[in-house]
C-alpha cells in the first residue's frame, strides 16, 4: 500500500510553510540593524516586546499610534521587479504622520500580504522597510507575512505598517501653538512620494500616455521607472532636528489631498494659511503628469504634493535658525508663507500666486 498522501494539504492549497521560514531568516539581519536600547527579544515571537520603563524620565508620556500603505505604487516595484525602495515608502507615510505631533518614532510593525512567497523578494522588501526605520529612528520589531493564493497572482503584493511614537503632554504641537504672523516653511518631497499613484498610473502608463517604465525620460534625467519608485523622503529625524533646536508649532505632512487640505488640518478656526506658489518650482515630475493627461491645476494640487513633503509653522523668529538647521541636514527648505486672520476664507489654507 502506498504511503503517500493523497488528500488535500496546505501545499497543495498553495501555501509554503518552509519557503515563508526561509524569508525569516533572510529578513533577520536587517531587522537587527534598527534595533533599539528598549527592544527586548529577537525576530520570531508572537509579539514584539518594547521595554515601556524606558519612557519613565516623561511627567505624562502621550504615545501617538499611526497606520498606512504604500497603495498602488506598490504596483510599479511588481512591474519593475524592484522591492528594496517600498519599504522606505512605508515608514515615511507612519512615522513621518507620528511626528507631526512632535512625538519621537519609538517602534513600527509591518504585514506584507503576498500571492506567492519568493522569500529573497520578501525579504528585500523587509531590507527597504528596515533602512527606513533607521532614517526614522525607530526600531522595527515585528511583522507578519501572509501567503494568499488563489486571492493574489504569484506576483502580487502589498505592505502596510503601524508605528507608534511618544511626545511629552506640554511639547504636543498642533493648531493650539498656532499664532498670527507665523512662518510657514516648506520641506522640499522627493518627488511623488506615496500619494496619487492611481492618478500617475492612469496618466503615464495605463489610459493616456501608455508610457513604457523603462524608457529614458529626457525631462526628469532617468526612466519613468526609476523617477516613479523613487522612495519618499523619510522627515522624522529632520522635524526632531527642529524641535530641538528652535521654537516649532506645528508640522503637516503633505500626503493624499495635497498641500493645502493637509495644512488646513493643523490651522486653528480664526486663522488661515497662505502659501505663495511663486516660492518654489514643482520637480519636472508634476509637469508631465499634468501635460500627458491633460491634468487641472487645481486637480493637481489636490492630488499631488506638488514638490512640498513636510510643512512646519514657526514663530516669525525662528525662521532663520528653523531654514539653518534643515540646510545643515541636507533637506531643501523656504519660507512659502504665512499665518494670517481668517478673515472671508472658509477654509484654513490657500495656494495663491503662480509656480515660477
């Protein structure tokens, strides 16, 4: 009599238990490099563990929780076959809303949800995410890998992420520190970032212009392909940078909805932000989209960051140690405006003038 089995199985489901064991242990060392004094534990247990005493020098420590993806870019990284930029991605749509408040990037956790596990391809994925909590300053501590056949192609996938961070109750930023007068300084994106993609999508290589990702773009000096997985820039540690150094009463993080709905977000009922387009010039990037498409302005602005990752409102004072500290970082940073009276506007911040 035969020994082999011949009912239904896991395997035959299309779930590689030993393919998934071996994306852990390709992951691992790139989870250690953002290990933190407070991380307890390795890779592999049911929960990360954070030493929470490590938190006793704060009066009253408010911890700040966020979620996110990276939608459909994730689509570009399939078709290109490159997945160690992604995860960069991720931790700067968490952490870098975590720090909004003021709150410093502690841990972050990630799913990455797969058709088929090809365990090198998961593992450059973790690679991405774990450079990313570096730049961030945050400890990666735990995560989950799912295999779903049958509900993804083999080459199908997505990642999401939660973080969690923590701000002293009196050091909160937000619209209460907000004043008249204020500076609005803008933080200069890498491009797309992580917001838009659909639009992007449907623009440059699906509808309207079928745009092949590897063609050299004489405008943006690179391939579609590589202008559009360029990672989001990653501001955690910038915003930090700030605080320690001068005054800061609030920041926003220019993700989906644009610059002026995420600004609006953080300005308090009286006041209003206006932000001079004339400041800066949007990377050539913006330009193509709305050419191929034939995209409005307003409808750009509304979609993309137009060029302005991180905005941060600073007393008139501060300006020019705030615009020192970010230059001496590397970052590209204006004044793009100013906080004003509310006056006859009926939202909390506007766009006027025209991109040079």
């Amino acid at each position: 009599m035969s020994s082999e089995t011949t009912g239904a199985s896991y395997a035959s489901a299309g779930v590689d238990i030993e393919a998934g064991d071996r994306a852990v242990e390709l992951m691992k060392e790139w989870v250690k490099k953002t290990r933190r004094p407070e991380v307890l534990g390795g890779l592999g247990g049911f929960a990360g563990l954070f030493d929470a005493s490590a938190l006793k020098h704060y009066e009253r420590p408010l911890l700040a929780s966020a979620t996110d993806g990276v939608g459909t870019k994730v689509d570009i990284a399939r078709r290109l076959g490159v997945y160690d930029t992604i995860g960069h991605d991720l931790v700067a749509m968490v952490m870098d809303d975590i720090v909004v408040c003021g709150a410093e990037p502690l841990f972050m956790t990630d799913y990455i949800c797969v058709g088929k596990v090809h365990p090198e391809r998961v593992a450059a994925i973790v690679k991405g995410i774990a450079e990313g909590c570096v730049l961030a300053g945050c400890a990666l501590i735990g995560g989950e890998t799912a295999e779903h056949p049958g509900l993804l192609g083999e080459d199908d996938f997505d990642v999401a992420g939660a973080g969690t961070g923590v701000v002293e109750a009196d050091r909160l930023l937000g619209p209460d520190r907000i004043r008249k007068g204020d500076a609005v300084i803008a933080m200069a994106s890498s491009g797309l970032h992580s917001n838009g993609y659909s639009l992007v999508r449907h623009v440059l290589l699906l509808d309207r212009g079928g745009l092949p990702l590897e063609a050299h773009v004489e405008d943006l000096g690179r391939t579609l392909g590589e202008e559009l997985l360029e990672p989001t820039r990653i501001y955690s540690l910038d915003c930090l940078a700030l605080i320690r150094t001068t005054e800061v009463h609030a920041f926003s993080h220019v993700t989906g909805g644009g610059l002026a709905a995420n600004l609006a977000r953080v300005i308090p009922d009286g006041l209003h932000a206006v932000v001079d387009r004339a400041t800066w010039t949007p990377a050539p990037v913006f330009d193509l989209v709305a050419r191929t498409g034939d995209v409005e302005r307003l409808e750009l602005e509304k979609t993309l960051n137009m060029g302005v990752g991180m905005i941060a409102i600073v007393p008139e004072e501060s300006v020019d140690v705030a615009l020192a500290t970010l230059a001496d970082r590397g970052l590209d940073a204006w004044v793009a405006g100013e906080i004003t009276d509310r006056g006859a506007h009926t939202t909390g911040a506007a766009l006027v003038g025209d991109h040079e």
